[in-house]
C-alpha cells in the first residue's frame, strides 16, 4: 500500500486553506484568554501590561497542561502489534516535537513567575494568603513534575509511557484551580461560587489551547515526518479524543463565562456596550462563539489537518471488504450473543465471512477473546454511531480448524 498517497497532505482549496481554520481557532482562543486575564487584573487595580505578563504566565500553564493532556491520555499503544514499531517512532517524534515547544512554554511560565509577588500585596487576610502560599507551592511543584517528564527515554519500547505526563498534566491542573481560585476571592471574597466557576473556566480554557497547539505544532508535523498508514490512523483517533474532551469544554466555557458575566452586565446589553467591562466580556463571548463556529466546521470541511485521514479515517481509500455469508443483528440485546454466533459459524464453511452488530459496549473487548480462544479470525471490528446510541460491527472469519 502506498502510505505516501495515502497520507498525502492536502493543498490550498483556492484561495483558503482550510487548514487555517485550527489556526485562527488558536488566535481566538488566546485573545479570549487574554482578555479574561485582564477584566481579573484590572479588578485588582492593576495596569494592563501586568495582565498581560498575568496572561503570558497563564498561557505557558496553559500550553504545557494541554500539552501533558494529550501525551497522557491521547497517545496509546495500537491494538495490532504489527503496528506498534511504526507508531512507536510517531509517539517518540510528538515527545521530542513536544519538548522544545514545551520548553520554551517551560521557560516563560518561570521567567513570568515573579508576578505571583504582585498578589502578596493583595492578599491581606489568612485565606488569601494561604492561596497565595498554595498557589506558589503547586507551581513550584508542577514545574518540576514537568522538567521531569521531558527527561523521557526515546526508545521504542518506552513509546506509549505515560505516568509521569499525567502526574504533570494533574500538577498543572492543581496550579491552574488555584491561581483561578485566588482571583476569584480576591475579587469575590464572599462567594464560594465565583471560585469555583473561575477555577473551571480557566482550567477548560487552559486544556483547549493546550490541546490546540499540540494538534497543530506538534501532532501534524510529527506525522508528517513518520508518515505512513498506522500513524495517520493513530493520528487521527488521538484528534477524535481531543474532540472529545472540546466537546465538554466548550459548553463548560459558555456557561461558565454567561454566569461570570451577570455581575457585571446583569445581562443587559445596553449595560454591556456602556461599560469597559462588559465591552470586554461581550468580545469575549463573541469569540467563543466564533471558536464554536470553527469547532463544527473543521471535520464538516475536512480542516482539521492537512493530512488525509487524520481529520477523518473516511478521507482514506478503503481496501475491499469480504462480503459476509451470513449477518446477526444483536443491537439493543444485553450481550452479543455467543450462543447465536457459534451457531451461525457452525453452520458455515471455513473462511466464510459473519457480519455481527451488537450495542453491547463489553463486545468490544469480549468478543476479540473468544474469536482467538475458539480458533477464528476477526477481520474487521469498527464503531457506530455515538453515545447512547452507538453499536459495533465485526467481521469473522470462520476458522478452519
């Protein structure tokens, strides 16, 4: 198979590339942050090039929890074995690509943070002060858990280690609920509820331009340097988890940042356009909805990589499937009918083809085992549909012991 056609990058359509789209996605996404950064600074009396050393500090935290996110959790070793060296390299170049983008998200997250200092002024009662301490002790902490996990062995067989990425990604996390928090109480001192929000604003929008720029700095050229079928089909089901995981942070966002915004609108646009505050937080919201916009159009449009097939495996050329002898249709059953299957199979020739649809989620894992403990081949196991309503389909090849 020519993986080199197959994993062709795309060119401009026209006048657009429609790869773009992630990419202005990432610039609404910082300036959004940005402008979050400074409507908190500015309560606290601060001067605008202060929110924005606030923000740059927040950003590195941001791209490096992300980032640690996606290394964690997203890159897993594949099913087939056959496939594993050629992926492995793929997982070890997104690390190394990883690690110079991270660095330097490393090094600005440190150089930015003699800001924290700044809030030693503000924070004049016990509580306060005892975020503020918590606050630099988990960034301490992080740091270090960082420093660490970019200290990874590059051999193959330490490909898919993942332990000391999620240590990082949840000191980060930690790092960012409680810089959150400590600007909520020191704007809100009375409402335990605008801490809470704050913490899960920030820390969704800080795991979303994390996730951001790994995809586009990190993911598309490490697959353009490893190219080949196993790892655009890796590539594209670590952008599926992190479609996700957008899934959930986008409506968090927009109801986080509408209760957020009450106190300083009441919802009331006249309010809004009238006041600096809620001019910012209506640029805000607009942005994010315009990031809503770009988070539906990117798959619909084929634009979330210039790589065919990571943005959709259905851009790839399929091989030509064996049409199945008999089919048994198992969905909304409770198992995936063992029983009816041998029967099926008993009744078939070797090398026959059964088609088997189940919605029973177990199937997935169980089925593989029996197929292998009873002598047959799976061809073809796939996912349909989503959520609630999602069921399997395999193809199984009847042995012909």
């Amino acid at each position: 198979m020519n993986t080199n056609v197959i994993g062709k990058p795309r060119t401009a359509d026209g006048l657009l590339d429609r790869y773009w789209l992630p990419k202005v996605a990432l610039v609404f996404i910082s300036i959004a942050s940005f402008l979050g950064a400074l409507l908190t600074m500015t309560m606290h009396g601060a001067q605008p090039l202060e929110a924005f050393v606030r923000w740059l500090n927040f950003a590195a935290l941001g791209a490096l929890a992300g980032g640690m996110m996606w290394w964690g959790w997203f890159m897993r070793r594949p099913h087939d074995a056959a496939e594993v060296s050629t992926v492995a390299k793929f997982a070890v170049a997104q690390k190394e690509r990883f690690r110079l983008i991270g660095g330097g998200a490393l090094l600005v997250a440190v150089l930015t943070a003699p800001h924290l200092l700044w809030f030693d002024a503000w924070a004049n009662n016990p509580v306060a002060r005892g975020l503020w301490f918590a606050n630099i002790a988990a960034f301490i902490v992080a740091i270090a858990l960082v420093a660490r996990t970019f200290m990874f062995s590059r051999d193959d067989a330490h490909a898919f280690d993942a332990g000391m990425a999620r240590l990082s990604a949840i000191g980060l996390g930690l790092t960012l609920i409680i810089t959150a928090t400590l600007d909520a109480y020191l704007t809100f001192p009375t409402q335990p509820l605008a801490w809470v929000l704050r913490s899960i604003h920030v820390l969704a929008f800080a795991l979303w331009i994390g996730g951001a720029i790994w995809n586009i700095f990190v993911a598309v050229p490490a697959a353009r340097a490893t190219l080949a079928m196993p790892v655009v089909i890796s590539a594209a089901e670590q952008l599926e988890r992190f479609r996700v995981v957008v899934r959930i942070l986008l409506p968090t966002l927009v109801i986080t940042g509408l209760i957020q915004a009450y106190p300083y609108t009441g919802f009331n646009l006249e309010t809004a356009f009238a006041t600096f505050f809620g001019q910012l937080i209506l640029i805000k919201l607009g942005l994010v909805i315009g990031l809503v916009g770009i988070f539906i159009t990117c798959p619909l449009w084929r634009a979330c990589s210039p790589i065919k097939g990571m943005c959709d495996l259905k851009d790839l050329p399929s091989a030509a499937q064996p049409t199945p002898t008999q089919r048994i249709d198992n969905r909304g059953k409770g198992c995936a009918g063992f029983v009816q299957i041998q029967k099926a199979l008993d009744g078939m020739g070797p090398r026959d083809v059964l088609e088997l649809l189940s919605s029973d989620r177990i199937s997935w894992w169980e089925l593989p085992a029996w197929l292998e403990q009873q002598g047959h081949r799976l061809l073809k196991q796939e996912r349909q549909g989503r959520w609630l309503w999602q069921s399997y389909r395999f193809l199984i090849e009847k042995g012909t012991g």
